[in-house]
C-alpha cells in the first residue's frame, strides 16, 4: 500500500460539529483494496498525494488530516469528516476542487459517486443563501398556501417573441403562475432577448387585469457572466420579478456572483446538463449534492424532477416520471424535501418538480412533497387536446381537487379540461 494514503481511518472517531461531512459510494480500482481506496480519496481531497513528502510537517497532518469515520464494505458507503480549515469560506468552487475534484480520476477507484454533504454552521454562515426563499416568493406572488403553478414555453425554440408572449398569456389565463423560457433559448435571432422580454411583460400585465392574479415571467439570462449580468438588470428594470439561469452552463462562481449583486430578482435555477454527472448511480455527483450547493449560492428555487410516492405508515416509495431524479431530496419519513432543512441564516429553497407531469400525477405529487412546490407542466398544459388555455385550466383544476381532496375522476365530471386530460393521458 502507497504509505501516503495511510492513516486516515478512525471508525471511532465522531465527527465534530465544527467537521464538514462529505459521504461517497465507492468501488474500489484494480490491485487496491476497499480500505486502501478510501484513504486514497481522504488524502487526494485534502492534504495529501501520491508519495510521501518531506514537507509534510507531523502538525500539519494532526491538524488537517480528514478522518473516515465510517465504511461499508457490502454498499461502497464512505464518510470523511473534514476539518473546516480546508475549506475557504463562502467559496464553492475551491470545496469541489476538493471533495469533487482530482479524486474522481485516481486509479486506485474504479467508481466514484459524491451522494450527499453536510455542511458545518460556520461554513453555512459565510453564505447569503436564497434572498427570498419559500416565503418570500408566495408574498410576491399572493399564494400563500397552495402549490405554484408554472409552465414551459413550447416548442422550445422557433417562436417569435410575439408568439412566444401570446403561449405565456393563454397560460396565464388558464391558471398558471409562472412561465418561463426553456433551457436553451435565449437571444436568437428569431427571438430577441430583449424584445421578447416586452412582449411578454406586457402581455403578463393584461393577464393579471383579467384573472386579479400575480403573475410572473421567468427569462432565461443564461451567457457569459457580463452579458447575463446585463440581462438580470434589463429584467428588472423592466418590472420583471424572475431571472432564470441555467447552472451547469454557467457554474458556481457566476451563481454565487449573480446573487451578490443583489438585484432584487428571484432566482429560478435550471438543471440543464446535470445528468452528465448525476445519472449514473455509481460516479459523478447526486442531485442532492448539486441542490445543497445552488441553496448556498443563492437560488430561490431549483428544478428537482418529477416524482410520484406512497405513503405506508413512515415508508415512502419513490418512482421516477420522466427525467431522473435524486430520490433523496425527498425526506424519507415525512412528505417534504430536504430543500427546506433549517439552515441557520438560509432560506428554504422552493423545489420545481418537472418531466412528464399532467394533472393526473397532481394528487401523489402534493402528498410525496406537500404544498411547497412549483408544478411545471411542458407538455401538459401545451400537449392538452383543447389548447394551452384548457392544458392551464386542467392543471388548476387538478391542484384544487387535490387541495381540497377531491378525487380527480369526481372533480373532472364538473371539469371538462380535466376530463379530457384524464382522458388523454390516464
């Protein structure tokens, strides 16, 4: 065994409040054994490397080693307790460089999957987190209780910002609180970001004479940092209350970057591009892991995917719809996500649940995760055989069933858009 990947395990060690706790599931690589792997990642994510090194003072190892504290052998689970010293506050990028970086490449592994991080007060308080969170959003929007309704402009690119704006009406009027661009449209030529932004705004403004209802438009300012930065302050000052980023295109620093600026604007996170690290269940990074960051950073809400569960007694069952999922964000024992933990300083973050979602998934999706969600319907309010307009209406109509425990079969014989949609979709 490599002597510099050596005595990092301490089964016994109980990590201290002040350790950030970082937990893998590993397979080991060829001509290393599980206990060997480990160490290898314990070292390589902090203090040590490949050889044994004269410059490694015995105060600096007793100071800052990491400690793996835990080991399964039968589930490739491993926890490493760090010190906070390794770690610069309020610095995202430097922790990944750490616990999500060199590591994933050492031949000592063969699998490496980062599932889950538990951050220590200090670190979590060198944060801003969500400026409005959870509760924040309902007052701006006046839903104080039920789910958000929200919507995806569809087709995805090829509309002019005409058309585009006149799809978010027949939203808006059918029921929905929000629309917003989706992940790959930005300024095109065919679709101007500014351009399309007015239109949409003012066609925003007469759905909300017309319904009495807030209504918001989440604009998709995803590109280099200076140009999206230009584009957050066109929203606001246009008296848009949304921007949209999508956060594995522009990475942690322009996140946290955008929330310092403190514009004002509620930030909507899209996902785009995650599955290239959390799909596969071995390597990569969970989803879980990626939404504990983008809280720290500062999003407002965040897409999580779409899921569907039952409740027997405290177990909860998780199905996928649609796109994957990290099935951890969901708690395992109460409907709810891990999105609204207490977090000191740091504002619950309001979960977007999205991929294959019509209103017949409405009931289990309230019960798995309560009224703290946004349901984004795509393809469910655009796909509906009367319209956008009816596609908005069933949706409404399915959370007001499940609000008020309806069954949807019972509420859609006074319904036709959700009769149809039931129809249509099962």
């Amino acid at each position: 065994m490599n002597k510099s990947y050596s005595g990092y395990i301490c089964q016994d060690y109980k990590p201290r409040q002040d350790d950030l706790v970082a937990e893998f599931f590993l397979e080991k690589g060829r001509g290393a054994s599980f206990a060997e792997a480990c160490q290898a990642i314990a070292s390589e994510s902090s203090i040590g490397t490949w050889t044994e090194i004269l410059t490694m003072k015995p105060e600096i190892a007793e100071r800052l080693s990491p400690k793996i504290f835990s080991l399964n052998y039968s589930s490739g689970i491993v926890k490493i307790a760090y010190p906070i010293a390794l770690f610069e506050k309020g610095n995202i990028p430097q922790l990944l460089s750490s616990i999500a970086g060199n590591i994933f490449g050492m031949k000592e592994v063969k699998n490496l999957r980062l599932e889950d991080i538990d951050f220590p007060a200090e670190y979590v308080s060198s944060f801003k987190g969500p400026k409005f969170g959870i509760e924040g959003i309902r007052k701006i929007l006046r839903v104080p209780h039920r789910p958000l309704l929200g919507t995806i402009i569809k087709p995805k690119l090829g509309l002019s910002p005409e058309g585009h704006a006149q799809v978010a009406f027949d939203a808006w009027i059918g029921g929905c609180d929000l629309v917003k661009d989706d992940e790959n449209l930005t300024s095109m030529a065919f679709n101007n970001f500014e351009k399309r932004v007015k239109a949409t705004l003012a066609m925003r403004n007469s759905a909300e004479k017309i319904t009495g209802e807030r209504k918001a438009y989440m604009a998709n300012i995803t590109a280099p940092y200076k140009e999206m930065l230009k584009r957050a302050k066109f929203l606001k000052k246009q008296g848009c209350e949304y921007a949209m980023v999508d956060i594995v295109s522009v990475g942690w620093s322009a996140l946290q970057e955008l929330r310092n600026e403190n514009l004002g604007l509620i930030l909507h996170g899209h996902r785009a591009g995650h599955a290239a690290f959390t799909r596969n269940p071995k390597h990569g990074i969970s989803m879980l892991a990626i939404a504990k960051l983008c809280r720290l950073a500062g999003l407002d809400q965040l897409h999580i995917g779409a899921i569907f569960g039952k409740m027997e007694g405290k177990r909860f069952e998780v199905k996928k719809i649609g796109e994957e999922i990290e099935h951890k964000i969901v708690h395992k024992d109460f409907g709810g996500h891990v999105l609204a933990e207490n977090w000191l300083n740091i504002k619950p973050m309001l979960a977007v649940c999205s991929g294959g979602l019509h209103p017949a998934k409405v009931p289990l999706l309230l019960k798995a995760l309560g009224n703290d969600i946004v349901i984004q319907a795509g393809g469910g309010v655009s796909g509906h055989k009367g319209g956008v307009i009816a596609g908005a209406k069933a949706m409404r109509q399915a959370i007001d069933a499940a609000m008020n425990e309806i069954p949807l079969k019972v509420y859609a014989k006074m319904h036709d858009e959700l009769r149809t949609a039931l129809e249509q979709w099962g």
